[in-house]
C-alpha cells in the first residue's frame, strides 16, 4: 500500500514537472503554429499520437477527415449530437466537461480545488460584478482535450461586454490545481458578461458570467460575437464592448484546445443537485435550475 501511494506521488510529480515546468507560453505558441500545418501526413500522424495518449472519439464529428490538427481541435458535431434542454427554468452547460469545483461565493471567495480558495475580485476584474455575485452559485467545468471544445449558450441572452486579461498559461489539471494557488486568475481568460432574457417568463432581468480559461497549449479563445482572435500575442483593449443577441444553444465560441468555463449563476440559481464533483455532463445538459 505504501509503495502504491508513492507510486501515485511520483507520477503526479512527473505530470506537473512535465506540463509546468517548462516554457509554457514558448510550447503553446509553438503547438499553436504546429497544429495550423495544413498537411494531411502531418494532420494525420499529429491525430494518431492524440488518439493514443488520449480517449479522443470523433464518431460524433461533422467531418471525418482533418486538413490539420487545429481542424481536429475545433471540429464541429453532427447536426442533433447535442440534444439541448428547452425547459427555460434551467440553465444548460456550454460544454462538454468535467464537473469541478462548485458552491456559492462567500465572502468574495470561491475555491479551484478543495482547500485552495481565491477571490473572485481576482478572477473578475469588474469588482461590482464580482460583488454581485456574492451567495450565487458557480461552477467549474474543465474540458479535457479529447473533448468537443466549442461553447455554447446556456440559456437566451444578450451578450453585453467581453473582458480579456493575458496572463500564464498553467496547466489546469486537478494536479496543478492542487498545487498553484489562485491558478485561474494567473492564466489567460476572457470574462463575458451576458444579460439573460426572461421576457415573458415572470422572472426578474439577470446576469450570468462565463470565465473561460485558457491553458497550457490553449493560449487561444475565438468569440463569435467579436471579431477577433484572444490569444498571448493580443495586446488591447482590455474590455470590449458588444451587444450580440443568442439562443439557447448557440455556439458562442472555441478553445483551441482542452480548458475550462467557470459559469457563474445568477441570483435564485441552483446546481443540480444529482451533479457531483467529477461528473461528465455534455453541452446542452441541465446545469443550474431555477429555483425561486
């Protein structure tokens, strides 16, 4: 038994020494110019070593056939892949994730990982959007990268301001997570600020924030509603104003990679109570539910 949990130690320590300590912003920008090669040997044998260290399925792709790997990070599903939930008393995932860490915010403090909290005012610049949200609920999901990577919508709404903050690019793995404090307000990430529409539903005007993360070999957030490309080499404004009308559903933006969406609830708002920590939930799936 001892031996076991050295042996559990050690490759965590191998893991965050290989995925940390090295020159992460070099590697991604590198991995970022890689994976763009348009060449089918190159797409092809770059999705073979992907397929072996990792669960990557693409029976659910739009395409089967990549002209590089970034094609094959940010492919599309099949029409209908992703049933999503039209009941307008929940909120429904953008993703496909792992269930992370979730509660309320308490005293301006949520965690990344049990034990390591950090303030939210950290994470989101904005400190009176960051003092709204005080009692409300959020949760962390993290995409791995053989995931579906595109975002979408988690209900009807008004996309009103986007906030991007350059920063590190960590690994997000529970390892680090365990590790580096206040993990997610060192890396890149963009803060999206959308107002949901209630109309005609008796619910009160409310705001939900996405905080999606990037990370190691991610170092690159595509928004639809903008147009332009976040990413390490992108140097201003800071906030960027917008008014972009979505559905429930609607695909929002990618990752170039694996990463993670931190979904900060309004107001009245609940996790499901039947999710928990390291739960698969898909894009589409109910999240949070309504529960004035």
């Amino acid at each position: 038994m001892k031996k076991t949990i050295q042996n559990i130690l050690s490759q965590e320590d191998l893991n965050f020494l290989l995925t940390n300590r090295i020159p992460r912003n070099t590697l991604t920008r590198f991995i970022g110019w890689f994976s763009q090669i348009e060449n089918p040997v190159v797409a092809y044998i770059s999705i073979q070593i992907w397929k072996f260290f990792s669960a990557l399925d693409l029976s659910e792709a739009k395409n089967q056939s990549f002209k590089s790997m970034h094609a094959c990070f940010t492919r599309e599903l099949k029409p209908h892949a992703r049933p999503i939930n039209q009941d307008s008393r929940y909120l429904v995932s953008p993703c496909d994730a792992l269930i992370g860490a979730s509660g309320k915010v308490s005293n301006g403090e949520i965690f990344q990982a049990k034990g390591f909290p950090y303030a939210l005012n950290d994470l989101i610049p904005n400190k009176s959007l960051a003092l709204s949200y005080e009692g409300c609920e959020y949760v962390t999901l993290r995409l791995t990268s053989s995931m579906y990577h595109r975002f979408h919508a988690p209900a009807a709404m008004q996309i009103k301001k986007i906030t991007y903050i350059s920063g590190d690019t960590w690994n997000v793995n529970p390892i680090a997570l365990k590790r580096i404090e206040r993990l997610f307000c060192k890396n890149e990430r963009a803060v999206i600020e959308c107002e949901l529409n209630h109309s005609n539903e008796g619910i009160e005007k409310s705001i939900l924030t996405l905080v999606p993360v990037a990370a190691i070999l991610v170092a690159s957030i595509r928004l639809h509603c903008i147009n332009v490309l976040l990413h390490l080499g992108y140097q201003g404004p800071q906030e960027i104003t917008c008014d972009a009308s979505v559905k429930r559903g609607e695909e929002l933006g990618w990752f170039q990679h694996g990463s993670t969406i931190i979904v900060f609830a309004p107001e009245n708002y609940q996790l499901l109570s039947s999710l928990n920590l390291g739960d698969n939930i898909h894009m589409g799936e109910a999240l949070f539910e309504y529960s004035k």
